[in-house]
C-alpha cells in the first residue's frame, strides 16, 4: 500500500488530527475532559464529510483556540498529525491481522502440523515488521499470508 506524501495537503482535518494538534499546543489538557473534537461523516457510508472542529472547550485558561489559532497549529504540526493518525490506523490494521492468526498457530499446533506452525510464526513476525519498514506509513508492502493447508 502506498500513501502519497501529497496527502499531507488534504483539506479536510480529521478529528484525532485537531486532537493530535491540540495535545501540542496544550500538553496539560486531556481530551474528552478539558475538550471534545469532531468531525461529521456520512449517515450510510460512514466516510468523512466535513473537517473537525472543536465542539467543546472546558478550559478558561487557554480560552479556546480561534479558526486562525488552529489554522496556525496546523501549518505547525499538520505533517506530523497526519503521520501519526496514519501510522496509529495501519499498526490497528496490523494489530487486527494479528488476531486473525494467533487461533490459526493454535489450531496448527493442535494438529501438529509443524510446516503450517512455521509459515504461520513467519508471517506473524512479519505483521509485526511492518511499523519498521522504511517509508512507514507512507509506504507499505504487507506480508502476504500462508497458503490455507488442506
């Protein structure tokens, strides 16, 4: 999978983007205490329609940041936002392949089927390489499976 670095240039702010941004700025501030963040999706597709923004500020001091504020943090920390929003959704791709196998080495070992156990543990250490390919995560090459045993 590859993930051109023009992404970085998106229009629209993810939630945990504006979240990342914020933690920042305001490194004493705890999200979903001192403040909330959002951003609208569609009702069926469930896909991003809109860009986040802060639906509630607790905090008196820091007031909450104005459009030109965040727009400021953004610019200052939009790449690496978007970096670690992408590499926490691929390491929760990974982590869910994971736990797709791990059962699988069980059933091998069950069946003493040592080559199935070997081809599994392989491919499971791999998964768990990917976070330290060169690129990550804006280039990614995934494991490919073992072959099903009959």
């Amino acid at each position: 999978m590859l993930v051109s670095k023009s992404i970085r240039r998106k229009t629209m702010l993810h939630a945990d983007e504006l979240a990342y941004c914020i933690a920042k700025k305001y490194p004493t501030l705890k999200r979903h205490k001192d403040y909330w963040v959002a951003h609208a999706v569609d009702e069926t597709t469930r896909v991003q329609v809109d860009s986040a923004w802060i639906v509630q500020w607790n905090p008196t001091d820091p007031p909450q940041p104005t459009a030109k504020e965040l727009a400021e943090l953004w610019a200052q920390y939009g790449d690496e936002a978007i970096e670690w929003h992408l590499s926490n959704h691929l390491r929760g791709m990974r982590d869910f392949e994971l736990s797709r196998v791990d059962p699988l080495v069980a059933i091998a070992e069950d069946n003493e089927d040592r080559e199935r156990v070997k081809a599994l543990r392989t491919y499971r250490q791999a998964l768990r390489n990917v976070p330290q390919q060169p690129g990550f995560p804006f280039s990614v090459a995934w494991p490919a499976p073992p072959e099903e045993s009959s």
